[in-house]
C-alpha cells in the first residue's frame, strides 16, 4: 500500500490505515492487550479508564475521527504538539527535581583560616563539570589506579548523573570533592564474639580529595561530617575505605569511624572504618542547609 497524506501508521498494530480498511484495524486491535495513558493524551483523550476495552474503543473513534473527516495531516499534528508538550513538562520536571536537591545540599563552613567554604552538589554546567574533571585527574594522579583522559570524563559524568559528586569550593573554585555510593555491603566488625559474618548494608564514602593547596585547613574532616549529614535515615551504618599513612585515616577517627579489624578486600584501599548512626546524627539531617559551622 503506498502511504500518502491521508494514511496514518498506528503504533500499536504497526499497520498502515486508512478510510478503506478501519474494519480490519479494528479486529487487529482487539488483540493488543493493553493502551498506555500517554497514547490516549497524544490524542487529546483524557478519561483513562481501567477496562481496556473502553480504552481501545476511545482510542479507535479519535483516530477514526480524523480519518473520516481526511484529517491526517491534523492528527499527526496533534500527536506531535501533546508528545513535545510531555517532553518540555518532563524536563521542567527533571530540572526542579535537579536544583531542588542542589539547593538541600549547600551548606556553609568555616575552615581552620577563617574562610568561608560552600559544599553542595556538582551541576552539570560546564564550569562545575571542567572543574570537578581537573580535580579528579589530580586525585587519579596520586593512586595506584589506571585511568585515561577518556575514563576520567566517563567517571565523572556518571558521577554527576547520579547526584554522587559533591564539591567544595572556596571563592567559586573547587578546592576538593566527595563521592558517595548510597549502598554497599561490608563485613564489619561484631559485638558478638561467635559470629564470624556480620555483613551490613553502609551508606558509603567512595571518595575524599582535598587539593593539594588547601592542605592543613581541616577540609577533609569538614567534608567527612558533611557526607555523615548527607546519610538516609534508612541507614544504620556510613563506611570509608582508606590505605596506612592517608591522613583521611586519622580524620576519620577522629570523628567516630572505627577501624574494622577485618580488611575491606581491597588491595589498595585496605583499611576500612565505619561509623554507626545515632539519632542525632539523623536530627542534623533537617538543620544543615546554608548552616554555618567552623571546624
């Protein structure tokens, strides 16, 4: 069948329509199992009715409508405009969602020389992103792991992705990073002296950098209590890996992470510290936007 301005191909059939053969459409659709509320907006349709035989039937009329009437050109029309307006809402939607976590996440400190630091969330603009990748390199640069220009990129786009890269800036500039993965199971150490397995679900610190040149400003404790703020109530454990002679070491100590006695696993970051949540740290949790607090 040649598709001309008065045909439309429906997308649940996947077959071709027109005036002449709307009776073999409708026995075709009988057998589709099931049509999606947004199908129904693309035209106009706004009952959803549970029973999709009604829906089906609703659905069959409004296109028929248009054929009927040698209005394709209008349905297709139609079509487009609702699926562009879904689209523009959608992403509305998307970015409120995006600055309504970025703007929970700023908080003001104090460091050690008096200077006020912001922590919040890395956007995806081009300043946050060029900045948050020249500070990953720097971090990569002074590990053990392998990494290329390419994967620094790729890990830290991901990171921005998924709302896991937090950044700490002095006078607009990021002077350090955290990293956070909100689930990850480590075996930790037990009270009971018999139980050899005590594998608990942590709220985890992936990453703590500080730049070189902010070093001795109490930083890294600052970004360690803020990932503590940033722990969901549903977690009853906040965990950090670490190597021997890593300053974050001693930082983590110093504000409850104990050093588990079994290793983590990894073959560079072998010790593991883990803090366990008390009530009062959840209670800060509804406090620590823009409140400031030197260290």
């Amino acid at each position: 069948m040649s598709i001309n301005k008065e045909t439309y191909r429906e997308p649940l059939t996947d077959m071709v329509i027109d005036s002449s053969n709307l009776d073999k459409w409708k026995k075709k659709l009988n057998y589709v199992t099931r049509v999606n509320d947004n199908l129904l907006l693309n035209l106009d349709i706004k009952s959803f009715p549970k029973d999709v035989t009604r829906r089906k039937e609703l659905y069959f009329e409004k296109i028929k409508l248009f054929i009927d009437n040698k209005s394709v050109n209008l349905l297709n029309n139609l079509i487009s405009i609702n699926k562009s307006n879904k689209d523009l809402i959608e992403r509305r939607e998307e970015y409120n969602d995006i600055m309504r976590k970025y703007n929970k996440s700023i908080k003001e400190y104090y460091d050690s020389h008096n200077k006020k630091i912001i922590i919040r969330q890395v956007l995806n603009v081009n300043k946050d992103r060029m900045m948050a990748i020249l500070q990953y390199h720097n971090y990569k640069k002074g590990t053990q792991d392998t990494y290329t220009p390419k994967s620094i990129v790729s890990d830290v786009d991901d990171f921005i992705l998924k709302n896991q890269l937090y950044g700490l800036y002095l006078d607009d500039l990021m002077m350090g990073f955290l990293i956070i993965k909100k689930t990850r199971n480590f075996n930790i150490d037990s009270n009971s002296s018999n139980s050899g397995n005590n594998k608990q679900n942590t709220f985890y610190i992936q990453e703590v950098y500080i730049d070189k040149s902010m070093r001795g400003r109490k930083l890294g404790k600052i970004l360690l209590n803020y990932a503590v703020l940033l722990c969901p109530k549903n977690k009853k454990y906040i965990s950090l890996m670490t190597y021997e002679g890593n300053i974050m070491a001693n930082i983590a100590a110093s504000i409850k992470f104990k050093l588990q006695k079994k290793e983590s696993g990894c073959p560079v970051n072998k010790m593991l510290f883990v803090r366990k949540m008390k009530i009062d740290d959840f209670e800060k949790n509804t406090v620590r936007i823009t409140e400031s607090k030197s260290y």
